[in-house]
C-alpha cells in the first residue's frame, strides 16, 4: 500500500486483515515503495496506490507498480477526467475516491476478487482479433486467466479442451455459429450456476440484449464499453458464481453432517435400545439393574454432548451468538482454565508450564475465548502420554497475540491436517486415556476464534507433538 496519511493506511490495512487475513506493507513515500520492490517484488499480489504523494505528486507510483506488473487499484482523494483516462492506459485495473467506508470496503473487496480470479478461465469469443485483444487486456488486469476463440465452433472446441472455463464472454455476429446459437449450444450442458455467459455486440439494440438473455446468457455489455463497465460487469458474474458455489458447498457439508449426527446419534440411542429390552425380558437382580442405569447414563451423557455440541456450532456458524467482548487479561483466563483441569492432569501425571512474556488485555468474550482454551487443553490430556509436558504460552506480535498449547503426543498426520477444524472430523490418533470425542470441538474453537477476528491453526512440532494456536486481535476491528 502506497499511501502517506499513517492513520487511513493503517485502517484499510486493519479491514485487509480482519476481512481476508491479508498482510499489508505500508509505504509512505514513492521512495520507499521503490525500495520494497528492489527488494522482494514477488511477495506482493496487489497494490493500493495514491496519486499525491510527497516524492510523487503527480501519480509517478502507478509506474512503478504498473512497471513490476503488480494489479494495483488508485485509491486517491480527487479524479479528474483526464487524470482517471491516463492511469487507466498505464494499465490501472481500478480506481475508487476517499469519499467513505463503502469505499475502503469495495477496495478491499475488490482485491479479494483478484486472488479469485487468479483461479478463474474465461473464453473470449469474437471474429475480430483487435476485439479479442482488447477484452483480453482488461481481463488480465483483473488477474482472470483468458483463453481466446475467433468463432463459435472455434469456442466449442475449446471448451472441449477446457471443461473448467466459467465465464464465456461472446460477440453476437460471427460467421457460421453466431453468438445466439453459441450461447444455446452452451446451456445445453452448462447451467448458469457453473457458468456465466456474457454477449457483447456494437449492432443492433435492446433487442439484442433480450435475446441473448432468452437463449440463456446472463448479462449483455454493448461495444464500444468504458473499462470499468466491463470488468465490474464480468467481476459481478464472477461474484456469483462464487456464491452459487458457496451455497452447493454449503448444501453438501449440510448432508455430510446430518448423515454424521443420525450415525453419532444412532450409536448410543441403540445401546440404550438394547438395555432396555434387556432389562424387560430378562427381570435381572438389582445389581444387574444397576449396571443398566449406569450404562444408560453414560449413553445419554454422550448423547446430550454430541447434542449440545450440533446446536452450539449451528448457531455460532449461523451468526446467531453475539460475542460479548468486554477488555480481558487472555494469561488470567488460561491460568483459570489450568485450575480447573489439574486434577485430570494430575491422573495421567502430566505436567502444565506456562510460559507468558507479557500481560496483555485483549476484547474478547471471557466466555468463549475460555471454551476455546479449555478444548485446547482438553485435547492437549487426551492425546498426551503419562509423564509428559503441556506447555502454554502467550506471545505479542505487532497488532495480535498468539496463544498456542503445546503437547508430546503423537501429532497429527500431515494428511489429515486439513481436517482438523472440519466438523465431525474424526482421525487416527486416539487418545492415550481411552476419552472420547463429539469431532465438533475444534470446529467450534475456529468459529469463535473467527467471530473475534482472529485465525486459528495447527503444526506438528520436529520432536513429535502438537502446537495448536489461535490469535487475537489487540484491537477490536468492527
């Protein structure tokens, strides 16, 4: 980020960071941008620019960051005309004025959108190659990955060749299969929640564009098109396919955990089931009897956590929890949450250090942020052998604290890292006690780290062991 105001730079960055977990460098001079690049260009993915800087008051930063071929977004105070035409022919992929917080949100938005379209094929289709040339450009500032095609069967065959393409941008009149008969080929094995189809033409008028619509296009743009009309047409058709995605993943792991519930609900309901029949056929003594309740109690026990836990990581995901974050000393939790589990560390004779370099006062839920402690901890006894080490420690880092619970157990397979904080997900290791485990804890931990703003992770230590994690912003970033 190329900007001198230390205090507005520091706020975009903050919302980078909260919003998308994005690192952010601050240069406040031109000077000082140009010797980050010299530096270490390849680390930066984008760059937010500001036309009127100290050392460059007349937009000398777009050619620098245009000259390492970064995406970069002008986000300045004033435009004029013929200022907005200049940047955009230095190859600019946007620009928003300071006027407001809608707009630091569309800047961060819109670099989101350019580490997604990294991943994003589009096929352009025209019989014109100055037409092909010109939409490619303005698609690779947007950082989309652009396959051309100069007919309709031409773009037929390279669908063919790339089943991945998602966005179909096509000019109406071609010879042979024109933009109508393209677009209705397409949609015979495409939807529109797997692709968007775009029509472009310089002839005719609205009619035009109702009959692409009709023949199942999702948008039309009429040539000649100003740059930001066409990129912010294409990024909204981009947008939404990525919802139309979100909301299959969504309905997928919606049947994933409903079908893991009835399987983790069903265990115990049958054992239950089969006491019962047991202790009405049989007549048993009372001792028997005993043994039945017992063994009724601990079901239902285990069946009332796996409950509890479904409802509790339901509405958290769902927004329907609302942390309550009030200034709290984080090493004041953990040391109460150590309290409270010596006793089960006592049984397996496991040892608790704390290692804590500082106090730090942190917004947080006391309630929620003591879950996730308490899981980490949990988990950290469970997984451990008799006679070893837990060691807990705080960390201040810049504009977070990192707290992370480590352990000498046998660590987490590196194929099944990504699993961890998945719900129901259960794994090979298995506790050295013979515990037992809903596989909802740790996606419950990522949901309240995430509503506080913070991330969440694992490492698998070089010794053998575990190193879970989670930061917290200093901070409260709204």
């Amino acid at each position: 980020m190329i900007e001198d105001s230390k205090s507005f730079a520091s706020l975009v960055a903050g919302t980078l960071k909260h919003r998308h977990h994005y690192d952010s460098i601050i240069a406040p001079t031109l000077a000082d941008a140009r010797a980050l690049l010299e530096e270490n260009a390849d680390i930066f993915f984008a760059a937010i620019v500001d036309l009127n800087l100290p050392d460059a008051p007349n937009g000398e930063a777009v050619e620098l960051t245009s000259e390492y071929k970064i995406p970069s977004i002008v986000f300045t105070g004033q435009l004029s005309e013929g200022l907005r035409e200049d940047i955009f022919s230095k190859g600019v992929s946007d620009y928003v004025l300071k006027t407001g917080q809608y707009n630091i949100d569309y800047v961060v938005d819109a670099i989101h959108r350019f580490e997604c379209n990294r991943n994003i094929k589009v096929l352009v289709v025209d019989d014109s190659i100055t037409a092909r040339r010109q939409m490619k450009r303005l698609l690779l500032t947007q950082c989309y990955q652009v396959i051309e095609a100069e007919s309709g069967l031409a773009a037929l065959g390279a669908l063919e060749d790339n089943p991945d393409v998602s966005i179909t941008i096509t000019d109406c009149h071609m010879d042979g299969m024109d933009g109508f008969e393209l677009t209705k080929t397409i949609r015979q094995t495409r939807t529109k929640e797997s692709m968007a189809i775009i029509g472009v033409s310089s002839q005719g008028g609205s009619s035009i564009s109702a009959q692409f619509i009709k023949h199942g296009a999702d948008d039309f743009i009429v040539k000649p098109f100003i740059q930001e009309e066409f990129t912010c047409r294409i990024n909204k058709n981009a947008e939404t396919l990525d919802h139309f995605a979100h909301l299959k993943a969504l309905n997928n792991q919606k049947n994933f955990l409903m079908g893991m519930a009835a399987h983790d609900i069903r265990n115990p309901l049958g054992i239950i089931d089969r006491i019962v029949k047991r202790a009405i056929s049989s007549n048993p003594t009372p001792e028997r009897m005993e043994e039945y309740l017992k063994m009724v109690e601990l079901s239902c026990g285990g069946l009332l956590e796996l409950l509890t836990d479904i409802l509790e990581i339901s509405r958290l995901e769902g927004k329907e929890i609302v942390m309550e974050k009030e200034l709290s000393p984080i090493e004041r939790i953990i040391n109460e949450r150590i309290e409270m589990i010596k006793l089960r560390s006592a049984e397996k004779n496991i040892a608790i250090i704390t290692d804590f370099k500082d106090s730090n006062v942190l917004p947080i839920d006391h309630k929620r942020v003591a879950q996730v402690v308490d899981n980490f901890m949990s988990n950290a006894l469970k997984f451990s052998p008799q006679g070893s080490t837990v060691t807990v420690k705080t960390e201040a880092r810049k504009d977070t604290v990192i707290i992370s619970v480590c352990d000498q157990g046998p660590g987490v397979n590196e194929d099944e890292q990504t699993l961890l904080f998945d719900a129901f997900s259960q794994l090979s290791a298995r506790p050295t006690g013979g515990e037992s485990s809903t596989g909802l804890g740790l996606a419950i931990c990522k949901s309240i780290i995430e509503s506080h703003g913070g991330t969440i992770g694992y490492e698998r230590l070089e010794n053998e062991g575990s190193r879970f994690h989670f930061s917290l912003p200093i901070t409260d970033i709204q």
